[in-house]
C-alpha cells in the first residue's frame, strides 16, 4: 500500500471525496473491478460481549474448486485479484492480501464494540456498508429497519434501485441524469448484532432478502 493509513481515515481526505460528488448532476463513475457473488456472512456476540464478525466468500464460481475434506467449505480464489506487475500496489507477495470486497465490520465507541455487522452482494459491500452505518448514525434506525432500507446500487452506467424506493426518489435522480431502473432482485444481504452497554443486551437483525435468522440463547 503507498497511502498511509492515517491518511485514509483522515476526515479532510473524506471532504476532499465528499466534494467531487455534485449534488445537482450525476458525477462519470471511474473504472472499477467487479468481483462475483456467493458469500456468506454470521455475526455472533457471547455473553463476555467478546464479537466475531466474519464473511466467507468463493469470488467466482466454485472458487478454487477445492473444499476442505471435514468441513465441506469451498476454499476462495481472491488470490486471482492480485497482479503480477512488481511496480503495482496489487503485485502478490508475502504478507499481504488482494484488493477486495470482504469487509466484515466492527463498530466502536470509547474503545468498546457496540456493533457487529456485515454486507454481503460482491461489489455492493462497501456501499452496504455505507447504507447500514448511514442509517443508523444519521436515521436512528434500529438494526433491523436499518438492514431493511430500500438500497441503490449502480451497474455500470446504470442506477439500479430496489422496489421500495420512492418515485420522488427516482425522479429525482432521472433529473440529475442517471439511468434509473428498478431491480426485480435484492441488493445483497446483511446481519448485525448490536450491544446496548447500558442496558445489557443484545439487539439482532437478519436481511430477508437471503436465508439467514437473528437468534438469541
């Protein structure tokens, strides 16, 4: 990597992106990779608060083709997303992981976790993300309804939303010069845990646009 971390999080950074997007037009999208589908996703919080958040994803069908003789899981192949070009940030070598979409989240504040979440749909991931943490910072949504927000996405040049969204909504947008079309399937899936410290529980939610379920013991 040749950008320092502290770079990347620095909120001037974070301005500096915020202010190329033009609130009146549709901004050109740069040039992208598009990794597969096939991922899974569990959050899980025992009763010491200790949080896991974990995805497994195969990256392209069948990933490696080779699965693990006890457990039966499909090994990934995001190995492919590497470049051989030693002068690219991306070349393979020791110690290091391909650019990809896998980004299983922890929240924090003051030094705790009060949130264990993740995104799954390939190359939406970092933008569910970015839907889920908007809803709940900025809406004050709970996990669930949090999770259950209508999503847009984009494919290509087109702005593809989910049925949900409101025809204001997409009006809108049509008169900032995106292409707009409505998906007939969802927009990846998700899980999150919450952690209320104060009051000592455990709040689930689960995406219904995929299997998968809260549970509490």
């Amino acid at each position: 990597m040749r950008v320092a971390v502290p770079s990347l999080i620095d909120k001037g950074f974070a301005k500096n992106l915020a202010d190329r997007i033009n609130r009146a037009r549709r901004v050109k999208l740069p040039p992208a990779p598009t990794p597969g589908g096939d991922t899974v996703y569990v959050s899980v919080v025992d009763r010491d608060r200790m949080a896991v958040s974990i995805i497994n994803s195969l990256f392209s069908t069948f990933g490696s083709k080779i699965a693990t003789e006890k457990t039966g899981i499909m090994l990934h192949n995001r190995g492919a997303c590497f470049t051989v070009d030693p002068d690219h940030p991306n070349a393979i070598g020791p110690s290091k992981r391909p650019m990809h979409t896998i980004i299983p989240a922890l929240g924090l504040r003051d030094g705790r976790c009060e949130l264990s979440f993740g995104v799954m749909g390939a190359h939406f991931q970092p933008m569910g993300h970015a839907h889920v943490v908007a809803n709940l910072v900025d809406f004050g949504m709970d996990v669930q309804a949090a999770i259950d927000s209508p999503r847009v996405f984009f494919e290509g040049e087109t702005t593809v939303v989910e049925r949900g969204i409101a025809p204001a909504t997409i009006e809108g947008l049509k008169e900032r010069g995106h292409r707009v079309t409505v998906t007939p399937l969802p927009l990846g899936g998700g899980q999150a845990i919450a952690i209320d410290w104060r009051r000592g529980v455990l709040i689930g939610g689960s995406d219904p646009r995929k299997d998968g379920c809260a549970l509490g013991y």
